[in-house]
C-alpha cells in the first residue's frame, strides 16, 4: 500500500496511491497510515481521490486508523468517488467522519 503525506500548517494530508483499500489490503493500509500520521498535526486528512473501489475490511482499517489517532486528533475524508461514498453513507460512517467532494474542500473547510 503506497501513502505519501504532507503538512500544511494545521492538516496532514496522507494521499493513497492505490485504486483499492480491501481485505488483502487493510492491515498494510493500517500499518502504513500508523507510520506516516505519528506525531503529526492535530487534524489528518485522508485523500482517498485514487481510490475506486472499498470494502467492509478497508471501511475498518480506515477507523481503526482513526482510532490510532487518539481523541486529541480528527481523521476527515476527501475526495472520495460516488461508489466508495455510497459505502460510507450507507454503513452510516458519514456521520463518524467528515466527508469532502475534493482535497481542496477539505483543506478550505474549518469544521472543528
């Protein structure tokens, strides 16, 4: 699983490079964005505008990825195509995370 991560001066933003986040995918996934989001800024956000496809396994290592974040820092999603936003909607998870049409959306939002 390829991430790449940069920092603004309040946001990480970790882009995946990968078309899937499924089951043969999820505990690399998890690994990875513990690697790259350690010591980061308080609000991460996730660019998922490569990604074409998610399932229940990559929907879980997303929030367990939240989680690894602890409770001072806010995992937001950005740029996510209309297939893995239905996924998101309909497991309810669009009410756990934030949810941008594009990283520029997110990057432009102030929501706390």
């Amino acid at each position: 699983m390829a991430l790449s991560s940069t920092t603004t001066d309040t946001t990480q933003i970790i882009t995946v490079h990968s078309d899937r986040i499924d089951a043969a995918m999820a505990i690399q996934f998890k690994e990875d964005m513990r690697t790259e989001a350690e010591g980061g800024a308080a609000r991460v956000v996730l660019d998922l505008t490569g990604v074409e496809f998610i399932d229940s396994s990559g929907l879980g290592a997303i929030v367990a990825s939240m989680k690894q974040l602890g409770r001072d820092r806010r995992l937001d999603l950005a740029g996510l195509n209309p297939f893995v936003e239905k996924v998101f909607r309909l497991t309810r998870m669009d009410t756990v995370f934030n949810l941008y049409p594009t990283l520029d959306d997110a990057l432009a939002s102030t929501t706390e």
